[in-house]
C-alpha cells in the first residue's frame, strides 16, 4: 500500500489513540441517494465487524430544487474498531456531489481531511446554482484538505453504457459507483449491497444490471487508482464484539419492535393510532409492517382524533398507543388529560424536533420536557420516560408499556429526531430473559366496582366491554373515588387529586436504582437524558482517559425520578446537566431534588458534540486521585 | 337470559337535565330501542363528547365512556377498531358534533365505521347557556349575539350525505311513536348510521321547532318517508311531493288540484343520495324517517379483512431479523 496524505493520517491517529475509526459524511442533493449510499455503507460496516453510529442530516423539502444550498443532504457514520457512541464531531472524510454539498459541509470538517468531490458536478452553472462566485476546487479555499477530484457522473455513464440507458438512468447510478469506491476505500463488503439491489430492482433487469455494474466500477476505480497513489485503501480492524448475534437498527425500528414486543410481554393486542408527522412518522411505517406481531395501526384524520382512538382502544381492552412530535403532542393534551383521569393505560410516543411551533420538523431537540412533564391543564401527573438511543427505545418502550399497565396511567415516553432516525450496531437481547408485564384485567374470580385499586400501583381494574361483570360508565367528569358516578364533593375531588399524585410517585417503587453509567462520584457529575448519551459517554471517557474527576449518570426515568437519585448525586460535588434545550431537566432536578446544576445548552437542532460537552467538563472537573477502570 | 325491558336499561343515576327537557324522551327512545333490539348491556358502549346530550351515557345500563368536546366518534372508531363485536352508539349535539367536532364527524361518515350516532340537534348551545350554534337560525338572539347571529347555519343531512354517509334518519325528541323503531333500524344498518334528531331546549331555545315538531300541526308539517311508498303527507295522505324537472327541486303538491294524481308524486328510493340530499334540506313539509340507506362494507370490516387478526410473528423472530452480524461461535 502506498502512503497518501491521507493514510499517513490514518496511521497518526492509530499511533495517538491506539484505535482506528473514521467519520464519512456522503452529501448531494435529495435526489442523489444520499440516505442510501449511507444506509447500505452502514450495513457493510456492521458486517465487517465494525462499531458503528449514525446521523441522517436532511432538508424538509422532499425534493428541493437541485443544486442549491437548502437542498443539500447529508448522512455521516464513525466506524471502526472500537466502541463507537456517536456519528462523530468533525468528518475525516467528505463524499460531495456538487458544490453546494462541498461547501454547506466543510465547516464540518477535521482539519486535513479528504474531500472526495464529483468534479464533473462543479461547472459554472451549478458553482451559481451554490451561490459560488468562484470554483473552490481553485480557489484555495480546500487548501487545508487532501482533495480527491474524481469525473464520477462520466466514469459512471462509461460504465454503464452496455446497458443501454437513457442518460438520465445511467447518471442515477452514480451513488452506487460512488459507493463502490467508498467500500474499496475501507475494505468493506459488497455483497450486502449487491443483494439489496437485486431485491429492490428485481423486476427491472435493465436498471439492476446497470447498478451493479456501476458499484463493480467503483470498486474497480479504487484498485485500479491505487497505483497512482491517489487513494489507498485502509483496512479498519473489527471492533471488540461480544459473541452474540449483532444487527444495525435505528431509533424507529428499535421502537416499533419494543412496542411489539411489550404487547407480547403482556399478551395484550395494539392499536397504535397516528398522524403523519417528521420525525415521527416512521414510527408508523414500521409498526404498518408489523401487524401480523398483534399491532393494528390506524391513519387518523388528526393528531387529536389519533390519541382519542388510541385511547377507544384502551377502553375496548386493547392497549392503545399513539406518536407524534411537540406540535401534535400539544394537540392531543386533552386527551391526555381523559386517559389520566379515566385511568387507563395508554403510551404516548413524542419523537422531539425542533421547535417552537413548526420550528425545523427534520432537526433534533429535547424541548419537549416541560411539555412531557407539566404541560395539561389541571394537576394531571403522568409518568414520562426517555430513550438514551437508537437501540435503547427497544428497552424504554417496553418499560413505558409496563408502567401504562401496571399503573393504570397514560405514559410519555420521550426520543427526538436524532434517535428515531439514527441507527447504530445492536447486541440483540435474549428475549426469552424478558420478564412478562403484567396487567390490571380482571381475574375469573373477580367482581364489583372496575374502581377496586391495587394498593400498591394504585392501577384500578381493567375490565372491558363485553365482560358482564363490569358494565361500568366513566368519563372526564370527577368522579367519586369508590363508585366511579359523578362526584363533585370537595373532599371526593381533594382525594382523587391525591391519588392521581400517589399512583405517579409509586411508580418510583418499580423502577431500577439509578447506578453511575460510567466515571467516578466525589467530583463533576454529567447528568443527562435523552439523545446525548452517546456524546457525554464519549467525552466522559475522554476526561476519565485525561485524568479528570467525572461520572455519568443518564436518566430513563424523568417522571418520577429514580427514588435513589438526590442520594447518587449528592455524591457530587458539581453537577453538569448538558441538553438540547434552554435547561428543562436542570430545572426539574433543581425543583424536584433542590440541587445545585450547571447547564451547558445548545438549541440549534444539531446535536452536542463530544468536543462541547468535553470542553465544559475540563472547565468544572478536577483531576482525579484515583485509578480509573477501562 | 330472558328478554330486557327499557328499564333494565336505565341506571341507578339520577337523570339531572332541565325539567321539560327533550333529551327525557330522547332517553326512554333509545332505552326503548335497546330493549326491543335485543342490545345486551354489557355487549353495548355509549360513547359521548361534550354538551347537554352527552350525558346520556350516565344514564344509559349499558358500558358507556363520556369523553371530551367534540372527539367521540374518534373514540369510538378506536372502540369499534379494537373490538368490532360491539354495538356502539355516539351521543352528540349540534355543537359538539358540527362545531368543534364537525371533522370527526366527516371522518367518521366517510370511513362508514360501524357506529350509531344521534345527533340532538336543539339549534342552540344549552350547557353554557345559550350561545348560537352552527345550526341556529340566522338571526337568533343570543348572548353571544344580541342582535341576531348572521352566520349560514348547517343542514346536518346535508353535510352527512356530503361526507358519504351511508345512512340518514331524522326523528324529532317527542316522537315516540316512530322513533324506538327508527333507531333499531339504525342499530341494525352496517355502517355509520346517522340520525338528527330535533330536540327542544326548554330553557335557552324553546319551542324553536314548533313549526315541525308541534303535534297538533305535525300531520301538516311532517312527511315519513318509507322505501318504495309514494312520498305523501298531509291529512288523508292527501299532499304528495313532485319533482320539478327545471328546478331540480321538491315542491309540495295537493293530490286532486291542477290535475295532481298520485303518479305525479315522486317514490321514495332511500338508495338514492340525490333524492336524500332533496329531502334532508327540504322544508315544509321536513322529512322524518330512514331518508337514505345504501350498502356498504363497515369500515372496521374492511380494516380486520385486510389483516391478521391474530399474532403470528414472534418477537423473538422479528428480532433476529435484518442485516445480521453473527458472533455465536
């Protein structure tokens, strides 16, 4: 192998970290396959071994107009050989496919990086189209990065000119030459690829054919080239992988599998009733293809109309579920508010974005906290849990779903728009290991009142029509504690209002202790929920690694606290609660815990990076005294 | 289990609307119904939204969920999705069912869910005390409007049949005659079955539809519409409706004057929409009874054909699927 600017790179990072992992960013416009590319680079990843984390990166418009600056979309992965928690800070390598897509990225990128662009893409057209007064493949404005020009579109037409392709067809199938090329580049597999698209275009010989053609001349391009010591292909060692059965998974699958899998838990059926909304609606998608798991999905006329059938469902002895984001959430609060005070199970999936009001549908935030937590009329508690990442909504779902039917209680369980659509290298569990969930339906034995409450979870029988023995009436009236009629006694009102309360706080009963994920106690604790795990636990190592005195704690449990909490954290002298917001969970700890918190907040749809949430921890932390565990 | 009785349908709860108030009528109707329909409480859900109406499930022995303003054809969807065994009835009024729930409503109507949904249509706000409605009068005074409400008020056939409704009734609260019969019919009918049943709000509207309702004139004011029978009213049958080819419009004729005999009277096709969209707007006489009933598949029917009713896959299964990365050795 010959040594380019770029491998020497390779090879310096090796000798720095003793680990080898690379950040790929593929952008282009909408149009370009991009999402795919990155899709089907991810899936030979995982099958060469690799650790892996990813980020789609898109614009809201479905087909923006080509070229331009808003059109641009982007999917990055860090892979390699070593624990991987996030898609990675900066890019060490960029894959542009017009100009627009060069220069909305470079900000993003490591200093010496290669920037692989398709030079036929940069004519005086589309540098226009990009708002570039000058070609920055000349005018300096690469001069930090190792720039790889490659004719993609020609080289691609050339390729696949035996099959007889109109041009607009055959320039389509550069994304796969592309990709042929980045899989050479990393000595990744193609087979994955290859079989991808003879199942997708297994009706169409003609286009099949041609793409794989054009993936083959990609990779031909990489060995062919190597010689001329443009590129060089790295071989990135596996990962340290446990021996069990691996799979990659995004946030909305992992879900969708959770929710299933709670319904099998609990052998109860599921009606998830939704509205399309980003970046929740692949939620739905993949719950759509699950219905022969014991899922019913159902397309309300509106948000509203989708929490209330859910919650039909529920009444009718189905548990019902329904998702949406901050906009839709705000719209089925009322609804809300009848689940809680019917006292029936229902899981309410809030996929954040950001906000407010529309706000940028396709950009993460965890904004939506406050919502979760207080945001209904009346003192209307409801316990709200959160997914810390893609393959963790499996675990939270089933979580939420034991909680809505072990209580009786609508639940929220919160993930955002990074987690639902980024996907990462998976351990699938044994689930055979899964304790059953266990419901609130009536026994054969059981009879009377439907208001008859277990003592413990507060949960009041869930009996449902058909049943003779519980023909009951209930609705969003108060009603009277013991006989369930309309009540508006003022002590009658003052002991549901408590017992709403008491049903919330003894969930607290059920749940795990709070452990430290990762670090030491006794210095700076990182608390964080949500979507940033991957990102504090990479820099926590990285401050244990350089000698700071740092813990993590990530919390699934939001409402109500794990009861262990104050205990753990008082166990720090400074606490750092880094998020996605202007300080909603530093707020809640600070009224629900009375500590003292330092925020480090970001709300500009982008995740936090490692490099933020380092840099603020090398602020507040101390060195450590003690050894520190890998 | 022996027959029921219209009073095995009432509960324990005391009935707490205004003294004089239709909805008292209303009630023993559908108790009524239930009974001589052969419902089964605890096969039967009453679902209500917000208003006067809609506390008639309270009231009704049968399962029953008082939901929020407007959404109880949602939560009823949801009912009839997750168990399609059961008889489900909507109770709404104009507002809650035209105002703040008119989009549920047309989705309801147009998916033709299996539900039975009376509509007491009293033209008025009645719970929070007597703002106009969407189907008040122009011109009704009212607090909200003291000089007289200038909004186009809605026909509730009208938009029903406009949403695809598969079926349409009228009825009117003191009616008790017909109205038991008319509302098993739409128990029976597969698909949404909506039926608008004027109403008398003794305290904020009264008496606002005498010129149908009054039993003294209602011979004169009403026609029963029946499939297949002539469209005649009147004392002695002795009024028919004609069309009227250039206008595209119902006119009331008297049988024996200008030449008028009974083939000159139109005859009653409840299959036909455009003749149940004449009817439902039609105003001296109004139209009573089944006013359009047409097939069609339930809309939970068509959703439970289209897919597994039952668990087939198993998680474990579904796990251990996708791009797999094998390290068991």
């Amino acid at each position: 192998m010959r040594a380019s600017f770029f491998t020497q790179k390779i090879k310096v990072q090796q000798e720095h970290a003793g680990k080898i992992s690379h950040v790929v960013r593929f952008a282009g416009d909408s149009g370009d396959g991009i999402q795919l590319q990155g899709q089907q680079f991810t899936v030979a990843s995982a099958l060469a071994g690799h650790d892996l984390a990813t980020m789609p990166d898109f614009p809201a418009e479905i087909r923006a107009p080509a070229g331009t600056r808003y059109g641009v979309s982007a999917f990055q992965i860090q892979f390699g050989g070593d624990r991987i928690t996030t898609p990675g800070d900066e890019p060490d390598v960029l894959i542009a496919f017009n100009p627009a897509a060069l220069i909305v990225n470079l900000g993003h990128l490591a200093p010496h990086s290669m920037v692989l662009v398709d030079e036929s893409a940069f004519t005086e057209q589309r540098l226009k189209r990009a708002d570039l007064a000058s070609n920055p493949l000349e005018d300096g404005t690469l001069a930090n990065h190792e720039v790889v020009k490659i004719d993609i579109t020609h080289l691609t037409i050339e390729a696949v000119k035996p099959h007889g392709l109109g041009n607009k067809d055959a320039v389509r199938c550069k994304n796969f030459w592309a990709l042929g090329l980045i899989l050479w580049m990393f000595d990744q597999p193609r087979e994955p690829t290859q079989e991808w698209i003879k199942a997708k275009f297994a009706n169409n010989e003609q286009i099949r054919e041609a793409n794989l053609t054009a993936l083959n001349a990609g990779h031909a391009y990489g060995e062919n080239t190597e010689f001329s010591q443009v590129l060089a292909q790295e071989h990135i060692p596996e990962a340290p992988l446990d021996a069990v059965e691996y799979r990659t998974i995004t946030g909305a699958e992992s879900l969708a599998l959770g929710i299933v899998a709670a319904g099998e838990l609990a052998d109860t059926e599921l009606m998830f009733c939704s509205y399309p909304i980003t970046p929740a609606s692949s939620l739905l998608h993949h719950l759509t293809g699950l219905q022969d798991a014991g899922v019913g999905t159902f397309q309300a006329e509106d948000e509203i109309a989708a929490v209330c059938s859910a919650i039909g469902a529920s009444y009718a002895g189905k548990l019902g579920v329904t998702s949406s984001s901050g906009p839709g959430i705000a719209l089925k609060t009322e609804a809300l508010g009848l689940a809680v005070v019917t006292e029936l199970p229902l899981l309410v999936v809030n996929v954040q974005r950001a906000g407010p009001s529309t706000g940028m549908p396709t950009k993460t935030e965890q904004s939506d906290l406050y919502q979760a937590v207080y945001g209904r009329n009346g003192d209307t508690p409801l316990p709200v849990v959160a997914a810390r990442s893609p393959a963790d909504c499996f675990d939270t779902a089933i979580e939420a779903v034991s909680i809505a039917l072990r209580h009786m209680t609508p639940v929220i369980l919160l993930t955002d728009g990074y987690i639902a659509n980024a996907s990462e290298l998976w351990p699938i569990p044994d689930f055979d290991q899964y304790p059953t969930i266990d419901t609130c339906r009536p026994d054969e034995n059981a009879t009377g009142s439907v208001f008859q409450r277990n003592p413990q979870t507060h949960g009041r029988i869930w009996a449902s029509p058909g049943d003779e023995r519980f023909v009951y009436r209930v609705g969003g009236i108060e009603k009277d504690i013991v006989s369930g009629n309309i009540s508006y006694d003022a002590d009658n009102h003052q002991a549901m209002t408590d017992l709403r309360r008491a049903k919330v706080e003894s969930v607290a009963d059920f749940i795990p202790p709070q452990t430290l994920d990762q670090g030491l106690t006794g210095g700076l604790g990182v608390v964080a929920w949500g979507s940033t795990y991957g990102t504090v636990y990479q820099a926590v190592k990285d401050a244990l690694n350089s000698g700071l005195q740092v813990g993590h704690v990530h919390l699934r449990h939001i409402n109500p606290l794990a009861p262990n909490l104050g205990e753990l954290l008082a166990r720090f002298e400074t606490i750092l609660v880094p998020e996605l917001n202007n300080g909603q969970l530093a707020t809640l700890l600070r009224d629900r815990l009375n500590v003292k918190v330092e925020q480090l907040n970001k709300v500009s749809g982008q995740p936090l990076t490692v490099t933020e949430v380092r840099a603020e921890i090398q602020r507040l932390a101390s060195p450590h005294m003690q050894e520190v565990g890998s | 289990m022996a027959d029921l009785s219209f009073k095995d349908f009432a509960t324990d709860q005391e009935v707490r609307w205004c003294p004089g108030c239709g909805d008292y009528s209303i009630l023993k109707g559908v108790q009524r119904a239930l009974a001589d329909g052969g419902s089964k409480p605890e096969n039967t859900v009453f679902v209500s939204g917000i208003g006067c109406s809609s506390r008639l499930p309270y009231y009704i022995n049968s399962y029953g969920f008082h939901t929020i303003h407007g959404r109880a054809p949602a939560f009823a969807t949801g009912v009839k999705l997750a168990n399609p065994e059961l008889e489900v009835w909507v109770i709404t009024g104009d507002g809650d069912g035209l105002s703040i729930g008119g989009n549920h409503l047309l989705h309801a109507l147009r998916r033709n869910v299996n539900l039975n949904v009376l509509l007491f249509n009293n033209e008025i706000y009645g719970l929070t005390k007597g703002q106009y409605s969407p189907t008040s009068r122009p011109g009704t005074v009212s607090p909200t409007s003291p000089d007289g409400s200038v909004d186009h008020p809605l026909s509730p056939g009208q938009f029903a049949i406009g949403a695809g409704a598969t079926f349409f009734a009228r009825s009117v609260d003191i009616d008790q005659k017909t109205m038991p019969g008319l509302l098993i019919e739409a128990k029976e009918h597969e698909g949404t079955a909506f039926v608008e049943i004027l109403q008398n709000c003794i305290v904020y509207n009264k008496d606002v539809f005498d010129d149908v309702a009054a039993k003294k004139t209602a011979v004169e004011t009403q026609i029963h519409v029946q499939h297949g029978q002539p469209l005649l009213y009147g004392k002695d049958n002795g009024k028919g409706l004609r069309l009227n080819p250039q206008s595209l419009s119902l006119e009331s004729v008297v049988l024996g004057e200008d030449g008028v005999t009974e083939d000159d009277i139109l005859v009653h096709d409840e299959t036909n929409p455009t003749l149940a969209l004449l009817l439902a707007n039609l105003h001296g006489p109004t139209a009573m009874g089944v006013i359009l009933r047409r097939k069609q598949a339930s809309f939970e029917s068509a959703y439970w054909d289209a897919r597994p009713t039952e668990r087939r896959k198993k998680v474990v299964e579904l796990l251990h699927t996708g791009n797999l990365l094998d390290r068991r050795k």
